[in-house]
C-alpha cells in the first residue's frame, strides 16, 4: 500500500502540463455533460485531441483510437443535441429498448473482439485486453450519449473503472484519478438523468 501511495506522489509530480490542460477540460466536459449542456462537445474536443497523443506515446492504442473516435463522434453529437442537424429535432433523455440493449452489447463485444485482436497481433502492447475492454465499453458509451440515452452513464461507468488501473500502470497518475472523478461522476449523471426522464 506504501509503495502504490508513493507511485501516486511520484507520478503527480510528474504530470506535464498537456496532461492537466487535457484533465481539466475533461472533467469540465463530463460535468457539463450531467448538466445535458452542449457545451460538452467543444470542451470535451479538447480533451480528446490532446488524449490522442498522450495514448500513443503511452502505448494505449486502442485509447488513442477511442479519443479519434470521441473527436468525430462530438462533432456528430454537437449537431444532434442542437436540433441543426438537417430534419432532426432536438434529443431528448430517453431509456434504451430491449432491441436498443442487445445491440449496445453486441456493438460493444464486436469492438472488444476486434480491438483485442488488432492490439494482441499488430502492436506492442502489454495490456491488449484490458486496453480493448476499456475502449470498447468508451465506444459504446458514447455511442448512446450523442443520442441521449441514460445508459451512458453505465457505460462510461465501466470505462472509467477499467481505464484507472490501465493510465496508472502507465506513468500516467493524474489522468487515472481525472478517472475517478469521472467513475463518481458518470454515477451522478446516471442519477441526474434519471430525474430528468421522470
């Protein structure tokens, strides 16, 4: 337990400042996000390009493809919960169907299989596994987020709890507690729309 906290100590002494920057503007989006304000989109862009780059140079390529993913996906939900999008009207909450369920848990075990593979034959990495599991349930989470549905919140539930352990093995600390912000977090927003479907 001593050497974990001194991990902790070590590795937030070592945060760069593109770290934090991307950390805050994260958790800004993910608060936003709770509140249904679009303004999660432009704060989490952000967040999400300079991701793209701190994955890579940890060996985090299926997080590195899963903030590609988070970049275009908020541009597509940016759009969407605007009501701009041509013959669309503006999202509101609702829950997922049965049919809407099975096919989040298909489209999740399709990515996982697929990112699993690719990590564990055609790269370098040390937690191919892991690294696919987290990404897949990120991909699955914003998925239904653009379309405002309240399982999200489970979803990125499952993301966050799989990504701190994943940052944290890699050198970076401060992003693997912005994961614990956002396990809490993703706890609130499930609550909070909740209320607000009701």
């Amino acid at each position: 337990m001593h050497e974990i906290g001194q991990q902790l100590i070590t590795g937030l002494y070592a945060t760069t400042g593109l770290e934090f920057i991307a950390v805050c503007f994260g958790i800004a989006s993910v608060l936003l996000s709770r509140k249904e304000n679009i303004w999660v989109y432009p704060t989490g862009l952000v967040n999400t390009t300079i991701y793209i780059y701190l994955s890579f140079v940890a060996g985090l390529y299926a997080e590195a493809g899963v903030n590609f993913y988070y970049t275009v996906m908020s541009i597509a939900g940016w759009f969407l919960w605007s009501g701009n999008a041509p013959g669309t009207p503006i999202l509101l909450i609702t829950r997922s169907t049965c049919r809407e369920w099975s096919l989040a848990l298909a489209f999740f075990a399709a990515c996982w299989v697929a990112l699993y593979f690719v990590l564990s034959r055609w790269t370098d990495s040390t937690v191919p596994l892991a690294d696919g599991f987290a990404s897949a349930t990120a991909y699955t989470g914003m998925l239904l987020m653009t379309r405002k549905k309240l399982e999200n919140w489970i979803w990125w539930a499952l993301t966050n709890l799989a990504a701190m352990p994943l940052y944290f093995v890699k050198g970076f600390v401060f992003t693997s507690f912005q994961y614990l912000v956002f396990f809490v977090l993703s706890i609130l927003g499930y609550v909070e729309w909740r209320k607000r479907l009701k």
